[in-house]
C-alpha cells in the first residue's frame, strides 16, 4: 500500500539578479542557507533523514556532490544521504517527485527536495584546444617530450576560455529564440505578454504586503525581498523595452521585461509522510498525489516549451480529473509567451485532437486563479530552485485556503515538462 506524501513546509532565500548580492556565494553556498534554514524551522538539528536531493544546473567539475556535502554543513544528521541533480528548470520539482516517491513506496519517511542555481558563479572551462594539450603534456614521459607537446603547434588563441552554452545543442537557437518562433506560431501579442509580466509584478508585491512570505523567505546577504520585483512598473514602461532576441525582423515580441532574467538563489521543501510528520509533531500542508514529465521533438519543429502542454492531459488522465477541476494553477514563467502559448493550446481544438489525442479541447482555466502570488516573471528564475519554490508557495497557498487543489506546471531546456498535482483533503 501506498504511503501518502506530505508537504511539511518550505523555504528559500530572496532571489536576486546575477552579479549582484550573491556573486561570491556559489551553489555550495546558497543551499546550505537554505538546508540549514530549513533544519531551524522544523527543529532538525541531528536528524537523520531518508534523502536530501538537491540540484543545480550551472555546477563547476569540483562540485562533485553538492546536495551531500551541504547537508554535512547543515546541521542534519551526518548520516543523512544526499544526491545532485539536474533538469534544467524542472530540477527541483523533479527531486521533489524523487523524494516523494520513495516516501510512497516505503523506503524512507522523510526527505528534502531542492535546488539552488548561479548565474555569477558559472564554470569557465579551458579552450578545448588548451584542455587537450594539457592531457598530451600529462602523458608525455620525457621532460623533452613534454617540451614538444607543450609548443607544437601552439597558438594564443587557446587561451580563449569556454564559457556555458546558452543555445540548444540540436538547434543552436536559444530558448528565447524558441519561444519568439512558439509566440509566433501561437499568435501571442507583444501587449499580452506584457500584461502577463506586470500582473506577476503587482501581485508579488501584493502578497509580500499581506505578509504571505514572511515564513517561507529567509533573509541572506542583506536581502529581504527579491531583486527582481518592480510594483512601480507600468504597461508605458515595459513598451519601451526593445526585443531581447529577434532583434532585426522587426516582429521580435520578447523583450527582459516580459522574460525571466539571469538569477541566482535557493529553495528547499520538506516532504514526509503521515507518520513520521505526526511522531514529530509536524502539520502537513498538502499531499503531493500526482506527477508527470513528458518531451517534445522540438528539432523537428516541436515548441522547445510546448511539453507541459503533453504532460499535464496525461496526468490528468491518470488521476480522472479536467483541468478547471484546480483552485490554483502554478504554471512557472520562463516567459510571458510560453504560459500564455500552453493556455492557448490547451484551448485549441486543433492541437488537442491532433497532438494529445482528445475529443474536446482541455479548456480555459480562471485566470484569477494563476500565480496568484506572482511567478518567475517578478520572482526571478535560478533554474534549479524554482520548482522548489512553487511547490512551498502552493503548499502554503493550500493550507491557508484549507481544502484544495494545485496544479504545477514548469517547461524546461531539452524540450521537456515536469507537472505535479498538490491536494489538500
């Protein structure tokens, strides 16, 4: 018999813009915050847990296992084990599902699911010219063979570093350059996605006034809100911003206004189940029932962010509900375009019939009931801790409504989607 996954709270730090408050701290850093945050706020000091699974999509080659070395600084029990991660943005909703499972099947009662992301520490890699002399040096055996494999034909531009890829390996466009061709395909305006941006602005700003972050927010580096909310924005002042992609056809509708910037920060959640949140006198906040991942071919002319829109029918399938059957909808905003290009498609006769296989179309949800918290849009987006970070909003959201039921929804890089479903009894 399956065990019921419990969502016992979470936390995480502001986050913030790359290069600014958190420059220095790295991922190792921001998840013991995070971790050690967590352990003070459910009394975990010397604990011993069944898993921490922490991700991070931009890691150095040294950070060989960042979720168990932080748990060792975390104030758990060192005997708590921990595994890294990584699926893209999806990341730590993923460890969320990884954990939740295990607690379903029995083999541990209790976990943490996570994910921390910098875009200031990224690994700068030798030129691959320079990596390969290098290893032809180390395998010389005569200090003169050394000598040769060092200068034989040698050229300054070796020195050029390598820095992350921003495009997909398959295509070479970016995800932004993706999403202007799904905005495109999807006839999604340039005035909507704005609208889309300012709205996750104000009510950001709105829940901060109302004191909903106030437990989940830990204060780090001097930070107590995130950098990248603007209540003073305004739809005059987003119009100003020029394409941040498709910068010469003079159609480009993207812009850093209505797109999530480069962020760093960390977010944690604690799951467990019902016996083990009872014996330590924990509430739980929502039950964690149902999860899918699903990918689409974008190579071969597929939206790169169009794979929740596969994944959410067939969890809906699977668990016998329709899409209006959500308090909330929690759908992540890499993009004002790709949450409004899944609604749209959702909507859409056509695509339904013909991509998900379906005799009607899945419907329009109440936008009143969508991020009503803000999203990644006014929050800010490190990759690995977004998921994280819905899932602690949702589960609170939930609890504060008393009965219910959310539905998250997070696109990712590689053309994937990792959706869940959060249910309060």
């Amino acid at each position: 018999m399956q065990k019921r996954v419990g969502v016992i709270g979470g936390v995480r730090i502001p986050f913030c813009r790359n290069n600014t408050a958190y420059a220095e701290v790295g991922n190792f850093g921001m998840s013991v915050k995070v971790l050690g945050a967590l352990v003070e706020r459910f009394g975990l000091h010397g604990q011993e847990l069944g898993e921490v699974a922490m991700g991070a999509v931009l890691k150095h080659a040294s950070d060989w296992n960042i979720a168990r070395e932080a748990v060792l600084s975390s104030g758990l029990a060192p005997t708590t084990p921990g595994i890294t991660t990584a699926r893209a943005c999806g990341t730590s909703l993923d460890n969320a599902i990884l954990i939740g499972n295990k607690i379903a099947a029995g083999q541990i009662e209790a976990g943490i699911a996570g994910g921390s992301d910098t875009t200031s520490d990224v690994p700068v890699a030798l030129n691959d010219r320079l990596r390969k002399r290098l290893l032809r040096i180390n395998r010389a055996k005569t200090p003169m063979d050394k000598v040769k494999a060092a200068f034989r034909g040698f050229s300054f531009g070796e020195f050029k570093p390598s820095f992350p890829g921003v495009a997909e390996p398959r295509t070479g466009k970016s995800m932004g350059d993706h999403c202007e061709l799904m905005a495109r395909e999807w006839n999604i305006s340039r005035e909507d996605q704005d609208k889309l941006a300012l709205q996750s602005h104000h009510k950001l700003a709105a829940a901060y006034e109302a004191g909903f972050f106030d437990d989940l927010l830990v204060p780090f580096r001097g930070l107590k809100r995130d950098g990248f909310l603007r209540p003073d924005s305004t739809l005059e002042k987003l119009a100003t911003l020029k394409p941040a992609f498709d910068r010469n056809s003079g159609h480009g509708t993207l812009t850093a206004g209505n797109s999530t910037g480069l962020s760093d920060g960390a977010a944690a959640v604690l799951l467990a189940s019902d016996e083990w949140a009872t014996a330590h006198g924990h509430k739980v906040q929502a039950y964690m029932t149902h999860a899918r991942v699903a990918a689409v071919d974008f190579v071969h002319g597929e939206g790169l962010l169009m794979a929740p829109t596969i994944a959410v029918p067939r969890m809906l399938a699977e668990a016998g509900l329709t899409l209006q059957d959500f308090d909330f909808y929690e759908i992540h905003e890499a993009f004002a375009a790709q949450v409004l290009c899944t609604l749209r498609a959702w909507e859409s006769e056509s695509y339904c019939r013909d991509r998900l296989g379906l005799d009607q179309p899945l419907g329009s949800i109440d936008p009143a009931k969508l991020n009503v918290h803000g999203s990644s849009l006014a929050v800010g987006h490190p990759f690995a801790a977004t998921g994280a970070r819905i899932v602690a909003t949702l589960a609170k959201l939930l609890e504060q409504k008393g009965s219910g039921r959310g539905l998250i929804s997070i696109c990712t890089a590689g053309g994937m989607g990792v959706t869940a479903i959060l249910e309060r009894p």
